[in-house]
C-alpha cells in the first residue's frame, strides 16, 4: 500500500485522525523513551505543578501528527523531514486528540510538501500548532529512475 504521490496531493487538501489518550498510552510512552518526568507520571508530584494534575507528554501527541502524515496524507511511504510546533494547551488522560494537517505548499521539484499541523482536543482547544516537511511516496517509474 502506497500513500498519495506528489502528482495527487494539491493545496489544501487535509487529513486527521482521533485518539483517545489513556494511562496506559502515557505509561508505555515513558517505558519507550525514558521519559520519566514525574509531571506525567506521578499524580501527588504533578498536583503541585502549574496543571494541578498529571499531563501526557508532548511528544506523545506530537506522535498522533506523525500518524496522520504516515496512514492519512501523504499516507504509507512518507518521509517525515521536519517539523516546527508549539505547545498551546495540556493533555489530560481522557481527552481525545485530533491532529489535522493541512497542504499548505508543493514543491514537485524536490518531492516535498509543507503541511499546517494542529491537534485539538475534544472541546476543540488547539493544543499543538505547527508545520511539518515531508516527502512522499515517489511513483514506482521515479524510483528505478532515481
């Protein structure tokens, strides 16, 4: 299964996927990267931070970005390069994220595309706000040229 190649993919089209994060999601997340930040991890620790409660790591919805660009658009075979982004707003164990990305520029030239990059929420407050580079599927005829 390949995902969109640069002569499909046009200005403004978007893609999103939903997840709802749980304990475990956060629990799993630290054990894979090592990120054992007591914010995330130790509720009597974390009621005495700025979020009065535990938070899911940025990264890990930073992640759900990654899975739209990779199952939605450009889709399976997208290169990740780049991203910028912003922390806006936490996130609680229950909430359930959505990340949009949005086609904002195409350069056909080098096989790139420029996407607008958000993750609201259920009560739709933006908590991440950025732009993402990516390189997408080439068609099968530019990969024996190349």
């Amino acid at each position: 299964m390949t995902g969109k190649t640069i002569r499909n993919i046009h200005i403004g089209d978007k893609a999103e996927i939903s997840k709802t994060v749980s304990e475990t999601d956060i629990y799993l997340y630290a054990g894979i990267t090592g990120d054992f930040n007591p914010a995330h991890l130790d509720e009597t620790y974390a009621r005495e931070t700025f979020f009065k409660t535990r938070i899911a790591h940025g990264m890990l919805t930073a992640g759900f970005i990654s899975a739209a660009l990779a199952n939605r658009l450009p889709g399976p075979g997208s290169i990740y390069l780049h991203q910028e982004m912003d922390f806006i707003a936490p996130v609680h164990i229950g909430d359930t994220i959505t990340a949009r990305v949005e086609v904002i520029e195409i350069n056909a030239e080098k096989n790139r595309v420029r996407f607008r990059t958000h993750c609201y929420n259920q009560e739709g407050t933006c908590i991440l706000d950025g732009a993402a580079l990516v390189s997408p599927p080439r068609e099968k005829s530019q990969e024996k040229n190349s």
